[in-house]
C-alpha cells in the first residue's frame, strides 16, 4: 500500500519563532509547528487524554505541556514523556523547507 503524503504550507521560515507554538490547520488536522535550535518540529495539537489544544501550553527545551492536566510530550516525536496514565503518542509530521518556505507533510 503506497501512501500519499500532502505537503502543507506553514508560512514563512521568519514566521516561526525559536521556542514558540504555532497552530495551523493542514489536511484537515490541528497540528502545532516549533523551532528549537534552529530546527522545525511539528506533531498533532489535539492532547490524546482529552482534547486539549497543545499550542495553548507551555513549551520548555522540547518539553510540551498540556494546558489542561499536564501531560508532557517530546515535540520533537510526539512521545509521551509523563503522565499518570499511559497515552497514545502523538504523530509526528515532516517538515519541508524549501528556500525560505516552510512546509508540513500529513
């Protein structure tokens, strides 16, 4: 089985601070896109505990927290990190750049 990825623009490379979340909608998904250490992260935005939006949380190194009961997540491969439950991970996405473009595979 082939799959076909869709490659979504995010913006402008200038556009995504280092150590700052932002939100975009891709391919019909809520993903959230960093910069850390000059390199490009992007996983899924919805919290797989309760649906929490994680762009609404607090990013420290690569450490993302939930804002709603404090799940932590690796940004940089969607990992569970903690929590007192066991969650699914979130996805992953590839990030393109492409001259000074910036964009997401789903």
């Amino acid at each position: 089985m082939h799959v076909i990825m869709a490659k979504v623009v995010v913006g402008k490379t200038a556009d995504i601070q280092e150590g700052k979340l932002e939100h975009i909608t891709a391919g019909g998904k809520e993903i959230v896109v960093t910069k850390l250490d000059g390199n490009y992260y992007a996983i899924d935005n919805i919290c797989t505990h309760a649906g929490a939006e994680l762009h609404e949380g607090e990013l420290k190194n690569s450490e993302l927290t939930c804002p709603w009961h404090g799940a932590k997540w690796d940004v940089k491969t969607g990992a569970l990190i903690s929590f007192p439950q066991k969650l699914k991970p979130l996805q992953s996405h590839k990030v393109v750049v492409e001259n000074d473009t910036l964009y997401v595979e789903t």
